[in-house]
C-alpha cells in the first residue's frame, strides 16, 4: 500500500506502521494466553483488564522502538529521495525481518514458556548453545502446534500486505524553484518528525516520561498482575531477551548491613556434634528425575472422599512408603540447569541459572567437595552428550571427579551405544540407569558419591517403541513418559539391590521442577515448584515415614552431611531437615522471590512484599493476608532479605565456600 505524495507521508508510513505491530504484538499475546490457559486462567477474573492492558502497551512499546529505531531513523531522514528510489523498499524489507523474528519469537515462546516458566531470556541461547537437537525439537514443534505456525505466516502476509509504503514528493521531478519551496515542504518536516521521534523513541524504551523513571525490566510486570506466572502475560519475548542481554543477575541490593544480614542468616554450617545418624561410611546416590512433579506422585496425593487414587509412579510410590519425605517439598528454580547447583552445592536459583552467569566460575564447594575430601569417589551420570546443559562443568568445579555420559556410555560393550540414543535428547533412562547400576561400584571403590540427572521424560514425551501403550497415557502427554521412567527407576534398584554396595547406601530421590501441571492447586505460584524430596535407606536406619515440615532442594546438602556425620564448616544455603529449626524454603519466579516460612508464603518484588498467604489452609492462593497480619509479612520480609542479601554478595565477592 502507498500514500499520496506529502511533506507529511513519512510521518504518516512510520505511524500507521507502527501501529500494525502493535496489533501483531497483541494478536501474538493473545495466542500466548491461549496456547498457555491451563497455567493462567486461574485468577483470571481478578485481573483488571485496563490494568492489564496499559501494562501490556507498556512493554510492548518498549520492544517495538528498540527493534524499529533504526526504520524510524531511516524513514525519518531528510533526504532528497529522486536519485534513490529503491529507499522506501529497503525499508520496508527491513521493518519485514524485524517483525518476522519478533513475531516468531512471541509464537515460540508460547510453547516453550509451557516448560521454563517464564519469557525466555537472554541465558536462553547459553544454556542451549552446546545442544546439537535443537532442529528436530524445533521440526516436532511445529508439526504439534501446526495452528501457530499457520497464524505465523497469516500474520507476515499480513504485514506485507498492509505495510503503508510512503511516496517521496518528488522523487521524478526535477527540485522545486525557489529552493526554499522544497526546504519548507519536505527538509523541515522530515527533520522536525526525526527531532520528535528520537525523544518519544528513547521514552518508549525506558518506559516513562520522567528523567526519574529508571528503565523498566521483566519485574516490573508484576504490578499489572496478581501473580508471579501472569506476568508472562504482560511481557513480550523480544523485551526480555532485550532487557537481558550482557545484564549483570547479581547486584547488591543493599537491604542492611553484612553484620545484619549474618545475624538474621549465614550460609555457613559449622556442625557442632560429629556424631552421624548412620553406621559406617554409607555411600551415597543422589537421583534426580527429570520433571517428576509432585502431581504424578500417589504417594503425596493421597485420595479424598469424592476422588481416586491416581498415580502414574507406582514404584516410586512403593519406595517412598520405605522412604524419609517431607509434607511440602519444593524446587528452587523452574528449568533443569537449576537444579544440579540446588541440589549438589546448595545454591538457589536467584534471577538468572548459577551455571549461565560470570559467578560460575567462582570458587565452589558442594557434596562432592565435602566427601571428596572425606575419601569418598565421586562421579556424576548423565546420559545425554557430555557438552549438554554445561552439566559437565558445573561437575568439575564443584568436585566431581568422574563425569559418565553418553560418550562412556558408547564405549561399553554391554549396551547398545548409540543405538539407544532417544533420537532428541539423551540415552534412554532405562538403558542409562542400568549402566549407572553396573559402573557404581566396578569402577568406584566405596565409599562412593554419586549424581544422577534422568533424560527420558522431558519433553517431546516419548516412550520406546517396544513400551507403545505399556504406561497409563494420562490426560497430559508427559503422563506415560513419566511412567516409563519409573519403570526405569525401578529395573535400576532391581540391579542395584543385586550389588554389594547397596545395603551401605543412602539414596536420594528428587526432582529438578516440575512440568505440565493439571490440578489447580498445582498451577499457583507455589504450587508450579512442588517436586518430591526423600530419603532411602535400605538399612532402616534413618527414619521413615513423612514427617511435618519444609524441604527444598538446596536442603538436601546438609541434611545428608548431617546424617552422615561430617564435622567439618561447611557451605550450604539450605538447612538441615534432621536437626530441629526453621521450616523454610525459598524460590523465585518472575522477577518475584517466594519465601515459605512454616504455613505460610509471602511474595516479594525485591523492592516490597506484595502477597501474603497461608497456603496451607488456601492451597489456590485465593486470600492476601498482608493488611491482616503486617507484624508476620515484616518478619518474613526482613529473613528473606537477609538470603538475597547474602547470596548477591557472595556471587559478587567469590565467597562460594566455608573459607571466605
């Protein structure tokens, strides 16, 4: 399409432009709510929608001229167009590419946020870049979700057919006679709408009017919002990538002072009984399985009066009936590559994944560390290729000396190298778990310590050929892949069970986050980290049962030093479960820190709380409590401060271990 020839053509293009990728913006929001409903509609109705769509104009207004600012100069420039006529089609096929990829990546996400919870970010393209499947995954995609990629190419057509493409003055006559005719008609317009546009340009992208407004980032959604999983809602994925590239995750936030935030808490453990609760020096397996929800757990739904039990873990359920576990049991990130730092070294996940940024490469310590040091062997199994997810790295630095992936894997004659390759991530589960059995033990002298990550039921969610129709479908499709690596789990503590090393053994079992959630309850803020946590001990002498209280991953470090009798100081932000204290956990999502204390869940911006909630008695998060109990929300307030506090410095000042 093109407009008539004026001194204000330009001007009129670059609105009427702007204004179609406003709606493309939206159009792709609206699909992203769509696509993701079972996880946002709850809460729904409480949303104001003018709130919601000035927030959401917002952002987008944001996005938009950081990508458009070069087409706004170059439609905008004074120049004299006769000698160029091909100007106004290179920007049209500029302002094309930048709406292509900005489209795409709303689109994308709608599916991808399903698994990490939130807008992707900058760390995206580092946590992924050693990965050699991302085309298949991409290929199944678009297959599965065949409507957004149709809505992508109708939203492109789109664009190209409404572009407004403006029409120079004069771009075939010669120049008007005076020369000041063609200053006042076209040079003086030209360069008062690039004088305007600049300011308006930059305020966009601030997103505010003020010289004191401060840059908006992906935290500011929540004020438009009720909670932490809606704001995805307001974002759009170009600005978070964008608001994310080369940022610094950690900042002192300069909450107190050190000597405060160590009085309210310290990361330091300084044991002061070495007695251990086990006999002898017990090896110990730390499994964590990929995406196993507390959801598909039975053992932690038990059934009410107007429902059944429904499991797709039956091994697992029978173990944790054997197993020392925990009433409410959390995660402390959203995505795989949170879990390991969680789980083995004791370190939360705080804004961006520990692995992705600079303070990786401070000093660290972990369980490996601690009973290395101790004489215990260690080695960690993944069988995915050795590169993926810098699973390989994060093992090394926080002492694992052996690393077993698929490259080991292939090497032994005993299975079917890469013939068991799942054809997008890893070794299948039960093929892999079967080798972790036989290695532990033939190449580790006891007392040994072991990880474990499983592959198998990540998604795309399939199951081998020879299981087709074994496991229970479900009404989710991670529901029979979840099933099929329960079935792994247990042929592996079948083979286990035959070994010597396995009654001197403490198994843990955990999750890294969770994924495609059904109840209600499952899809709160708090309810979106809900993994298991437990304890076996095929001796019987830890405690069985389920006992009252809070675990989290980052806990599961000093419980087992504990048990074990280490007597040593030592790094860990969790507590010890085995030892009486507090009954706390902490996570964060969306630019929003969650801190449970006891019975209790309050929400915190960073800047100021913003929810408090007795979840146990409101499991669907329904009831702020926070103007009816100030005195609880500013206790709970000022501990978790006192965290962040202490874990931004020490990301910052490389105090990762017990000797700093």
């Amino acid at each position: 399409m093109k407009i008539k020839p004026s001194p204000w053509s330009n001007v009129v293009a670059v609105l009427a432009n702007l204004a179609l990728a406003y709606v493309v913006y939206m159009v792709t929001r609206v699909a992203f709510v769509l696509e993701n409903w079972n996880l946002l509609a709850d809460g729904w109705s409480e949303l104001r929608m003018g709130e919601l769509l000035a927030g959401s104009l917002r952002f987008d207004s944001s996005a938009i001229f950081y990508t458009h600012s070069l087409w706004i100069v170059l439609m905008l420039l004074p120049l004299h167009l006769k000698k160029r006529p091909w100007w106004h089609t290179m920007c049209k096929w500029i302002y094309m590419a930048v709406n292509t990829l900005a489209l795409t990546l709303n689109l994308s996400d709608a599916v991808y946020s399903q698994y990490s919870g939130r807008r992707t970010t900058a760390s995206f393209f580092s946590e992924f870049s050693n990965e050699g499947n991302l085309g298949g995954i991409l290929a199944t995609e678009m297959l599965a979700h065949w409507y957004l990629l149709l809505l992508g190419i109708a939203l492109v057509a789109l664009m190209w057919w409404l572009y407004l493409k403006p029409t120079n003055p004069t771009p075939h006559s010669p120049l008007p006679t005076p020369h000041s005719s063609l200053l006042t008609k076209y040079y003086l317009p030209q360069t008062l709408a690039l004088l305007v546009a600049i300011p308006m340009a930059v305020f966009a992208m601030r997103g505010g009017f003020t010289r004191d407004t401060r840059p908006i980032t992906v935290s500011n959604a929540n004020q438009y919002v009720h909670s932490p999983q809606q704001a995805a809602i307001v974002l759009n994925t170009p600005f978070s990538i964008i608001r994310t590239i080369g940022k610094q995750a950690f900042s002192d936030p300069h909450y107190m002072t050190l000597a405060e935030a160590e009085a309210l808490f310290s990361p330091i453990h300084t044991p002061t009984a070495a007695q251990p609760l086990v006999s002898g020096r017990r090896n110990v397996v730390v499994l964590i399985m990929e995406s196993f929800s507390r959801e598909y757990i039975g053992y932690y739904n038990l059934p009410t009066p107007d429902s059944s039990l429904h499991t797709y873990t039956p091994f697992l359920d029978s173990l944790l009936a054997h197993s020392l576990t925990w009433c409410h049991t959390f995660a402390n990130g959203r995505k795989s590559i949170d879990a390991m730092p969680s789980t083995l070294s004791s370190l939360p996940f705080f804004v961006e994944p520990f692995i992705l940024t600079p303070s990786s490469l401070n000093d660290l310590s972990g369980l490996a560390d601690c009973l290395g040091h101790e004489g215990y062997r260690t080695a960690f199994f993944h069988g995915a290729p050795n590169s993926s997810m810098g699973f390989q790295a994060f093992a090394r630095s926080t002492g694992f000396r052996h690393y077993y992936g698929m490259t080991e894997y292939c090497t032994d004659s005993r299975f079917g190298g890469r013939d068991d390759f799942d054809g997008h991530w890893a070794i299948w589960d039960e093929e892999f778990m079967q080798f972790m059995a036989l290695t532990l033990g033939e190449q580790l002298e006891e007392p040994f310590m072991a990880g474990f990550f499983s592959a198998s039921s990540h998604h795309p969610f399939v199951v081998p050929q020879r299981y087709q129709g074994r496991f229970p479908e479900g009404t989710l499709p991670i529901h029979a892949t979840i099933g099929y690596s329960d079935n792994a789990l247990r042929r592996f503590f079948e083979t286990a069970s035959r070994q010597p090393w396995f009654k001197n053994t403490l198994f843990v079992i955990t999750a890294d986050h969770t994924n495609q959630l059904e109840r209600p309850e499952s899809r709160t803020a708090l309810g979106l980290f809900e993994i298991p946590i437990a304890i076996y001990d095929p001796r019987g002498e830890l405690p069985s049962g389920m006992l009252d209280g809070v675990a989290q991953q980052i806990d599961i470090m000093p419980t087992l030093l504990h048990a074990l009798g280490y007597d040593k100081p030592y790094f860990a932000f969790g507590k010890d479960l085995l030892a009486d204290g507090d009954q706390w956990a902490v996570n964060y999502s969306n630019g929003i820190y969650q801190y449970i204390d006891g019975e209790y869940l309050l929400q915190f911006d960073g800047s100021r709380t913003t929810a408090l909630y007795h979840f146990t008695a409101d499991p669907l998060l329904k009831t702020d409590l926070l103007a009816a109990e100030p005195d609880r929300a500013a206790h709970m307030e000022l501990r978790l401060k006192a965290i962040v506090q202490q874990y931004m410095l020490r990301m910052l000042e490389n105090r990762l271990t017990a000797n700093h």
